[in-house]
C-alpha cells in the first residue's frame, strides 16, 4: 500500500486520536481509509441521482430521492 505524509489540524488530529481511543479503529490510517470509503460511496449515490433525474425516470428531484432514501434507511435501522 503506498505510504502518504499528512498533516492535520489539531482540532481534526484530535479528533482521529479520539476514534482509535475508542477502539473502533486501530490506527489513524484506518480511520482516514474509513471515511475516504465512506465519501467514496456519497460520490456515487450522487451520481445514480443525477443519472436517474436526467434519464427521465423519476419525477423527483435529488433532494427528494435522497430524503427518500434516508428515510428507508432510517426505518430499516441503516441510519
């Protein structure tokens, strides 16, 4: 895996300490891995949006489908 140097602002260093405090991760790399994932995948569902309101599919604007979404995901726990 290739190796990066960054720098992060106490706030945020502070912050990504606390996360491996916690234990849900084990190292500052593994968080910053994690949320590049999780933007990763926001990115994409932007994208099925944005196709599925330009193909004519749906009515709805994004807003709307993404409220719709959040909603389900809410009701089944995934939220």
């Amino acid at each position: 895996m290739p190796r990066q140097s960054i720098s992060f602002t106490p706030p945020n260093d502070e912050w990504l300490r606390a996360q491996v405090d916690s234990e849900e991760f084990t190292s500052k790399s593994e968080v910053v891995n994690a949320l590049i994932r999780q933007a990763r995948k926001i990115e994409s569902i932007q994208e099925h949006l944005i196709k599925a309101e330009q193909s004519g599919f749906t009515q709805q604007t994004r807003v709307e489908i993404l409220k719709e979404i959040k909603e389900e995901a809410r009701l089944n726990g995934k939220l």
